[in-house]
C-alpha cells in the first residue's frame, strides 16, 4: 500500500459536496475521514491525529470557524483550510486570526482545493521540523542546564581544592631540590585537575581557580623543608592576573622560594607587555621555569621571552629514552645547551631505572617522576633506595 500523503479531516454539511471533496482528496493520495458538521469534527479531531482540516465555514452547529480555534487549541502544528459560499470580511478576518492557511470560496475548482491541501500539507511538515528544531534547541538549554551543574561543581571543588606535592630530586647530592605542587580536589565530578582546569575555562572562571591555588599554595609553603623551591604551575592566563605579580598576594610573601611554570604546550606570545609581567616576577624574587618542553606547539618563543632559570623536559621525551636513540641526542643538547646558558633541567617522569640512569648518562641531574615518589599530601617522603643500574 502506498502510505497516504496526509490525514485530512473534511468537515462540509452538503453530503454532496462532502462526498465529492473526499473522492478528489482520496483520488490524490490522501487518507481522508469526513463528519457533517462542526461537533463531530471537533470530536474526531480530538481523539485522531490529523495533518490538515479542509472544513465548510458555515455549519449548523459549530461553524468552520469555532472547529478551526478548537484544532488550533488542540495541535498548534494541524493546518485548516475553510471554505465558504458567501466570503464575508469578518469570516475572512477572523479566520486569519484563527490561523486558516487558506481561505477558497465556492464554486471550487479541483486544482484550487488541492493545491490549498498540498500547501497545507507541506506546511505542516514544515512545523514538525521546526519543533524538532525546538527540541534540539532545548538540548543545547539541557547544556546550559549542565553548566549550572558544572558551575556548582566547580565551586565544591574550589572549595574543597588543595595541593598534592611531588618531589623533584637532585641525583648528584641525593636531595630533594624541590616540590612541584599539583592540584587536587574532593569534587567527585570534577576527579582530576584536567577536569577542574577545563570547567574552569568553560566557566570563564580560570582566574578564580589561579588565585585559590597560589593561596592553597601559600598555606603550605610554611612546612616546605628547608632548602627546597616549590613549583607551581601556571595556566597562560594566569600571567595576565594583577594577583599574581601583585606584592600583597599571600605567594608573593615566598617569592624567593618559589619556581612557577610556564607550559610550552600554550604560546605565551599573545599576553599583553609579556616581558614586563615576567619581569614584575622576578623581582618578587619568583623564578621562572619552562614546563613540558618539547611538548608544545609554542616552539622556541616562549624560551626567548622567558628567559628561564629551570627547563622541565617533557615525560613524552623521557619515556622509553633508553630505547631511543633520537631521544637521547635531543636530550643531550639540551642539557648541554643549557648548562652554557646556565639554565637547570630537569626530566619528568622518571619511572623506571633505565630512563633515570640513560638521562644522568646524558647530564641530566634533576628528576621528578614515580620512580622517586608519586604526587601526596605535602611533603612525601623520596625512594631512594634502588641501586644505579649498570650500564
Ligand atoms: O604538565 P606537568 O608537567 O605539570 O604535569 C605533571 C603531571 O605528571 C602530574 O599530573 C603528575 O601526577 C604526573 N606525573 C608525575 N610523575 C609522573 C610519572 O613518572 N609518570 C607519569 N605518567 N606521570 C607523572
Ligand atoms: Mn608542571
């Protein structure tokens, strides 16, 4: 069976008019049921779903015009064509207000009526689009909806936020150089710091998040050992905050004891009178260190403009490093480059002994990775105790 191309409702109380009308519809494909005046209509209409209603303005009991404000009541989409045999300005009026597609008077010719029931047709499947339309558009406010979510979300983990320590070791003396802090938080949604930092750009909130960790930051600086710097990373943005070059910060009380990151993997070259913020740090005694080189896409720019007192090689170049030959000659430019620049480096995350040892092969002296200790409340002790191994 061919599916119809629409349900029509046709309402006339001529039966003659009525059967003729509904043969012609029939004829041209459409399902059709037929009632003889406006009560029956409005009942059918209620109980069955129609596409178009082709209905006779002038009816004993409830006229075209009152079934067309019922239908519209019951399916703003549902299309009506009225048809009357005296046109008058007020029914014509009246059933614009109603929302009639079309409005024919009689005598009617064939192509007339089903040129109105096929208009009428396509317009209906033009408002079931647009609803459909309506309801993607709601999931975009379901979206919104989640923000709200990821808005509290975000506050209990800024609330709850503090600051796992990792060591970072110098092999050559067997001591704890330093700490790099990383954030942590009792957010259950928000399980890692990729996901706190992410809400917290989504949410336009970064400089929030920046601020409550350097002063989560401070409050551990007072049992830092002896001795060591803490490292602290920064997001890009983060450089553009007052807060952080700002003398009254609680950080900037600890200047002298601390190393903040900057990430190779964001270009830095976009921040306003960069080499003037840096140079604001420094002299809050802050040093500077370049994070994940050879990660970035920043290439050597963020170096020139940094001009950093510590490189941290990326994990990417250290993992396997002993089985890689490429690796190694990579890894010993560049501490040999920046031993003549007097710059420090040093290779995350160590994790086994043939990358430590491979990278003090290759001069590196300062390692930080699982192998010496995992991320922990401040300050975890360093395992030590694995033998070099023989080369
Ligand atoms: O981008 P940045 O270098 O700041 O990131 C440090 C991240 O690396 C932290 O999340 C830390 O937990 C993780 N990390 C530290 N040491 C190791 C390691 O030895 N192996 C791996 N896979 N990750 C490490
Ligand atoms: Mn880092």
């Amino acid at each position: 069976m061919v599916e119809a191309k629409g349900r029509i409702l046709l309402a006339d109380d001529e039966p003659g008019l009525l059967r003729s009308y509904g043969r012609l519809l029939k004829g041209a494909g459409y399902e059709v049921s037929m009632v003889d005046d406006g009560v029956q209509g409005v009942d059918l209409f209620k109980r069955e779903t129609f596409d178009v209603v082709v209905s006779d303005v002038s009816m004993p009991g409830l006229d075209g015009l009152e079934l067309l404000r019922v239908v519209h009541e019951h399916d703003s989409d549902a299309q009506v064509v009225l048809i009357t045999a005296g046109p008058s300005l007020d029914t014509a009026i009246r059933a614009v207000e109603y929302g009639a597609v079309r409005y024919l008077t009689k005598p009617l010719e064939t192509e007339e009526l089903l040129g109105a029931v096929s208009r009428a047709v396509q317009l209906r499947k033009m408002a079931e689009i647009r609803r459909q339309a309506a309801e993607v558009l709601q999931e975009n406010h379901k979206v919104i909806e989640d923000q709200s979510k990821l808005e509290a979300a975000f506050g209990r983990a800024l609330d709850t936020l503090w600051m796992a320590t990792q060591p970072i070791v110098q092999w050559s003396t067997q001591r704890v150089y330093g700490y790099e802090a990383l954030l942590r938080s009792g957010e259950p949604a928000l399980g890692n710091p990729g996901l706190v930092i992410s809400a917290a750009e989504r949410l336009g909130r970064l400089r929030e998040l920046g601020r409550c960790i350097r002063d989560r930051v401070a409050e551990t600086m007072a049992a830092l050992p002896d001795g060591a710097f803490m490292f602290v990373n920064l997001h890009t943005q983060d450089l553009e905050d007052e807060h952080l070059s700002s003398e009254l910060s609680k950080l900037s009380a600890y200047g002298r004891r601390v190393v903040l990151e900057i990430t190779e993997r964001a270009s830095i070259q976009r921040i306003p009178n960069v080499r003037a913020r840096l140079e604001a740090l420094r002299k809050l005694g802050f040093r500077l260190a370049i994070d994940d080189l050879g990660a970035g896409y920043a290439g050597l720019n963020s170096f020139t403009s940094v001009e950093p007192e510590v490189v941290k090689i990326d994990m990417g170049l250290i993992r396997g490093i002993h089985q890689s030959l490429t690796k190694q000659k990579i890894v010993a430019s560049l501490t040999s480059l920046c031993r003549e620049l007097n710059i420090l480096v040093v290779a995350e995350g160590i994790e086994t002994i043939e990358e430590r040892d491979t990278a003090i092969a290759l001069g590196c002296d300062l390692f930080q990775g699982y192998l010496f200790a995992t991320p922990g409340r401040p300050f975890p002790e360093v395992k030590w105790s694995r033998p070099p191994a023989l080369l």
